[in-house]
C-alpha cells in the first residue's frame, strides 16, 4: 500500500524537525566542547548524533543549511581574543571506529584515484594526540601568530601563550628556512604535567581539570600568560598550511623538513605502505597507549602524497584523504553510590550516578550521566548496583551495564522525583518525550542558564557577562529573572569580586546596548523551545513586531515555511503563560526595544539563492548572508541548478568545482561586491 500526501508531508516533517533538533544539539555540545571545555557527552554519542545528521542531509539535500554542523568545524572563538582568519581551513577528520572502518577508508581512496584494491597505498600513520589544535604561522622563519582552531575558518589569537611552551622555537633553525610557513599542530599536557597542575589546584581548593585535553585548553586559553608559562605544555605538529618559498611532496617530506628547522613531531610518526600495515599501527598504538607519557584517543592515517591529496579533495568539514581511528572506549568496574537529579537550563531533570571513586585511563571517575529515567529503567540501574563504567571518547564516563549477579537483595529501583529537587515545583512528563522537567519559572538553574543564552553573543550579545559574573549575580540575590538584568545599577556589579568602576560601566554599557537589538535577536535570546536562531528570524520577518508574534494563532504560525505543528505549539505554549509576558512586559518597560529587519520584497535578488565558499577576505559569511537578504535573496549551503551565483574566495574547493560543473555563474568577492552596487 502506497502511504499517503499526508503520510509523505508528515514525514518530511519530522524529518525536519529531527534535523534541526540534531543541528541544536550538536552546536550546543560543540560549544560546551571547543569554546567552555566542559563537554556533556562522550565523543561516541556525539559522533552517533552528528552521523545520524549526515544521513539525513544525504537523503533529504534541502535540509542542509550553511550552520549546520556538518558544514563547519567546532564552536565559535573566545570573544575575550583577538579573531584570526586561517587562510586556509583548519578541517576536522572522519572518524572509523574499528578495523573494517580502517579498510573501507582505503578502498574509497583507491576508488576515487581510480586504482586496484590491492594497490598498496603509501600512508602515513600518527598517534592522535588528545589535546588542542592551534596553527603557527612562522614569517621569514620568526613565530609572528598563533591562533586555536575555533569554527576551522576563524580561531583565537594566542600568540603570546604560545610563546611559553619551551618545546616550541621562536625562531626556526637552518638556512633554508622558507619565506612563510604555516604549521597545524597539537598542544598537550602531558599525563605527569596533568596530574600536578590538579595536585596544586586541590591543595587551594580549587576545583580539579576533569582531563588533560581540558587543561591543555584551560591553560593555553589564559589571559595573563605569565599563568601558561606556568603550566608545562606541549605541542607536536602535523600538518601543513599555506607555504611561500618552500613546496612540499609527501607528509613524510613535511615532517623531515620541519624536524630540521626545529618545529616537534611526534617520534611515532611512521610510513607504512598498504592498508594491513596501518592496521598493525593501530594495533601497535592502542597496545603502547598505557605507557606514553601522554594521552592518545587513536591513530591518524593519512595519504603521504600532496599530489594525491589534492587529487582527492575534501568534503564541506573533512579531507578524503585522511581519517581518524578511534580506539574502543576504556571501562572499569565500581559501585552506584546515589542517583541524583540535576536541573538543567529547559527544566529537564536528569539522573546522575553518584559512584565509588575508581580511575580509568589515568583519571578518577566518580559521577556518570544516567541520560533519562526511561535509560535508568531499560539497563535496571539501582543504588549499590555494581557496574561497568566507560569513558567513551576518553572524557566524558557513562555507565555501560549492570552486573547482575552481583546486586543486593535490597537494591530497589530508582524512580524520577515529583518534585525539582532545586526549588521544589512539581515536576511533568510530557507526552511522546522521555524528559521530566520543572515547570518553575523562578528555578535557580534555569535561571542561571536563561540568562546565560540571553546574553549570549548570537542572542542579545551582552559583551562581558559571563558565566562567573552570572553565578555572582544569583548568589547575591540581584536577579531572578532576564528583566533583572535592565534594573542593574552600578552599585550593584560593585559588589562582585575583583570588579572595577570600568568594568562595572563596561557591563553596563553592554546592557544599555542590547536593548536596540533585533527582534529576531530576542525573540531567540528568549529561549522558547524549538525555536533557533534560523526560526526566530523568520518569525521575526514574518510578524515584524512582538505584539503580532504575540498574538499569532496556530494557523498563522504553521503557515510560516519550515514551522510546523510542534514548533508552533511550543511558542504558543510560551506567550500563554503569563509569567514569561509579565517578564517581558518589564523588559519592555525597561526600554528593550526590539526592531526587526524586514527581508526586502521584490529587492533585485527576490527569488534567487547564493553560495559563498572559500576562504572570504573582504567580508564575513554572517556579514555577506545578510547583504543578500537585504536584496530579498537567500544565501544557502549547497550548490545546485537552481543556484543563482557562487561567490568563491581563496582555496575554494568542491562547491566550486560543482558551480563549474552545473553552469551556475561564478563570482569573485569584488565582482559580487559590484554586483552590489549595480542600481
């Protein structure tokens, strides 16, 4: 039997709602992992959401947007660093998390360079160092920039922290050194380093790094460097950047070269030939991984020819050419002590396990995410249950089952509390979800956590108030809601520690200038559910005041594209509630003002849909997507036939390849600049 148009409709449209679930989760856990260092899950629940994404952009292209993540690398920069531009992308790699991943890597090479799969293929195989990438950029053989990573085309300026690690030459050694030389590499604690930086840090009483990856970039993220002189670091190099006056032919070559002139790689590094040899090296690395003086999380194998390399190209976030193998996750066995529920910024209630300290892989564990009640009661977890305990990704620990054998006769089950064990609302279930969660709007978590996203840079951008500053605001009773934040004087930031009078009239300032932002701005910093930066713009456009979004029906919200049912209840559910418009009334008092953009109708670009790809100089991609929606068009992820233009900075790769393939015009940063200017 044929399903059904509704049957087809309701489909895409969960599809879609999962996607941009799947889009928000990711960038959230992004955020938490590259810009705060405190990641939430493990690196496999994150490689199984981000896997699941990719599969639905593959069945369903329309769904790919230019933020997704799987268009890009990590999380935003640091705002309290200088930005700095990569020439070329810092890429993030494929990940195969077992041998039979290990050889259909090599097949699909082989397949794309058109050669027998018994070729045996030259590569070069490397420890997957389990710390921070940074790129060095070394001008007439002087270290002039260092920068983080970041979101792969944007990072953060570190150059004077990197300056610290003694491992590191300022100055290149030799006399061929090139004009310019920029290095990708790793910068890492080692285990002996880790272990006495937490020492020192708990004999202050100072809270523990949860491991060495997070203090690694806890330390090369200070602001006063004398701090990371302090700390040991460490860093080997891996790859290449742009080079003037210098060509390399193979990564064994890069190494041998760079060796020379003084830069650290990792005596591991190997060339192998044939895809069993790497096999072996993996093997091999996993064996030795308890007795390096650092931390690995797998092997790297990558293709030894540049030409090769270049041959095979890259894919929107990773080479063709390379590809990460994990190793399996590590496991210990010890007791559940207690399963405590902790207060998320939605409300959500999650069950945390409260374990017997045991150490895995050089770090002690002693709490593990339960996830929901409903994973509570499948694996039959119990207090005093004994269990395996994992570090999956080798971060973030979770209880992988229970040994049976071993439980108490008088272990009883757990049940999900009736009331927030914060503030003492009643706790609801609601329908198809797993979640449990306080509906109290005065909760002390959610508060903390509401404020944090509405001052957040892509919300209402409060330059300065951060999670600290935040904390201190709670602790000493100044807010209870968002609208607090509008009543703050100059008084009140003097109370906090180590504030000054320019920093407290900085903050202020910061406030005082949120409240001109835009209205798709705040009605995202309002945290309805569902709605993300994407939807509250478009809500935005569509209503063009608070008042009218306010008073939207059901019918009038779904009839806005790519809202549907669940969004729609959601904001409803959101302006009925009284609380949230008495808090946005006193906002409003306040002087919050929010003002929309409206999208031009009928503007010269009304219908036609643009691609940016490359490595932009002249102008930024949030900046470059905004100048085509002020001419009624839409920038998009993905070049097709019904693509208007393609706009290419330097180092574009396979979209424009596509472009040329397809026929669609293809623009220079100047010309579409012109293009701008036409009248």
């Amino acid at each position: 039997m044929q399903p059904s148009l509704l049957d087809t409709i309701d489909l895409r449209e969960n599809t879609r709602l999962r996607a941009e679930e799947l889009r928000r989760l990711l960038e959230h856990h992004n955020r938490l992992y590259y810009v705060l260092d405190t990641p939430a899950i493990s690196d496999a629940e994150y490689d199984t959401l981000f896997r699941e994404l990719q599969s639905l952009e593959e069945h369903y292209p329309e769904l790919v947007t230019p933020d997704s993540p799987t268009q890009r690398v990590g999380g935003a920069p640091l705002d309290k660093f200088t930005q700095i531009t990569h020439r070329l992308p810092m890429l993030s790699l494929e990940n195969a998390t077992n041998e039979d991943e290990i050889r259909e890597f090599d097949l699909r090479v082989k397949k794309l360079l058109g050669l027998q799969s018994d070729y045996p293929m030259a590569y070069v195989c490397e420890p997957k160092m389990d710390g921070l990438a940074v790129e060095l950029v070394y001008e007439e053989g002087q270290l002039a920039v260092a920068s983080t990573r970041g979101d792969g085309l944007t990072g953060e300026d570190v150059t004077t922290n990197i300056r610290t690690i003694r491992s590191l030459p300022l100055r290149l050694v030799g006399s061929d050194v090139p004009r310019l030389l920029e290095v990708r590499g790793e910068v890492f604690l080692s285990l002996r380093a880790f272990q006495q930086i937490n020492s020192e840090k708990e004999e202050v009483g100072e809270s523990p790094f949860a491991n060495p990856r997070n203090a690694a970039a806890g330390s090369l993220r200070q602001l006063d460097p004398r701090v990371t002189a302090q700390r040991p670091l460490s860093v080997f190099c891996y790859a290449p950047g742009v080079s003037e006056g210098v060509e390399f032919e193979s990564q064994q070559q890069f190494f041998a070269h760079i060796a020379v002139w003084g830069l650290p790689v990792n005596p591991l590094v190997r060339r192998i030939e044939g895809i069993e040899a790497a096999v072996a090296y993996y093997r091999e690395m996993q064996e030795q991984r308890e007795s390096l003086p650092y931390e690995i999380d797998g092997t790297v194998i990558k293709v030894d020819s540049f030409a090769l390399q270049r041959e095979l190209g890259e894919k929107s976030r990773s080479p063709r050419w390379a590809v990460a193998c994990k190793f399996p996750p590590r496991q210990a066995l010890t007791l559940v002590e207690a399963i405590i529920p902790s207060v998320g910024r939605t409300g959500v209630i999650t069950p945390v396990a409260q374990l017997r300290p045991v150490e895995i892989s050089g770090v002690t564990v002693s709490r593990a995410t339960l996830h929901n009640w409903d994973e509570i009661a499948a694996k039959d977890i119990r207090v005093g249950d004994t269990v395996v305990v994992e570090r999956a990704g080798d971060v973030i620990p979770a209880v992988v089952k229970v040994l049976l054998e071993q439980r108490l006769p008088e272990a009883q089950p757990s049940q999900p509390p009736e009331r927030c064990p914060e503030c003492g609302s009643e706790v609801v279930r609601i329908a198809d979800e797993v979640a449990v969660r306080c509906m109290g709007l005065a909760c002390p978590p959610q508060i903390r956590e509401s404020i944090t996203h509405f001052a957040a840079r892509n919300a209402m951008d409060i330059e300065g108030l951060g999670d600290k500053f935040v904390e201190q605001l709670l602790s000493l009773g100044l807010v209870h809601s968002v609208a607090d934040l509008y009543q703050l004087t100059k008084n009140d930031f003097m109370q906090f520690e180590r504030m000054g009078d320019k920093l407290a009239a900085n903050l202020l300032a910061a406030i005082e200038n949120s409240k001109k932002k835009e209205l798709g701005r705040f009605i995202f910093a309002l945290g309805i559910r569902h709605v993300g930066e994407r939807t509250a713009k478009a809500l935005a456009q569509s209503f063009g005041s608070l008042e009218n979004l306010e008073k939207a029906d059901f019918e009038e919200l779904t009839s806005i594209r790519d809202i549907g049912a669940t969004v729609a209840q959601s904001i409803r559910t959101f302006f009925d509630n009284q609380e949230n418009i008495a808090v946005i009334r006193r906002m409003l008092e306040a002087g919050v003002t929010p003002a929309v953009e409206q999208k031009k109708v009928g503007g010269r670009f009304t219908g036609m849909s643009f691609v940016f790809t490359g490595a932009l100089t002249r102008f930024t991609r949030d900046e470059a997507r905004l100048l085509v929606e002020k001419e009624g068009g839409t920038a998009v992820g993905s070049v097709s036939r019904k693509t208007a233009y393609v706009v290419a900075g330097e180092d574009a790769g396979s979209k424009l390849a596509k472009a040329r393939e397809l026929g669609v015009t293809v623009l220079s940063e100047e010309e579409f600049l012109e293009l701008l200017a036409q009248e």
